[in-house]
C-alpha cells in the first residue's frame, strides 16, 4: 500500500485522524507517519481492505 491509497482509504471511509488511526490499531502518531511518506506495513493494507469491505476481525469462533 502506497500513502496515496492510504490517504483515499480514509476519505472513502469518511474518517478522521483519530477514527482511521483507531480503526487500524495503531496510534494517531503512526497513522500521521504513515500519510506523512513512512513506509506502509502490509498488514495495514490488509486491515484497510477488510475495513472497507466490512469485514469483522478474527475470532476463533468462526
């Protein structure tokens, strides 16, 4: 993931800062590195498919 999908993401989300960086379980502080140029883990990419797909997380009972 690249920091232009990642900024799209969010606005095709319609989330704040704050409601992304939560979303994906990582600080206010790395979401801004990440849309700042930081590299992109790919688990966030993941994590941003599975979001916009409305995908809930993982549980053993499924």
């Amino acid at each position: 993931m690249k920091t232009k999908d990642l900024i799209a993401w969010q606005a095709t989300m319609k989330l704040t800062y704050d409601s992304a960086a939560k979303a994906l379980g990582v600080s206010r502080a790395t979401y801004a590195r990440y849309i700042a140029g930081s590299s992109i883990p790919f688990h966030i990419g993941l994590a941003c498919a599975a979001i916009a797909n409305g995908l809930a997380p993982w549980t053993e009972e499924k």
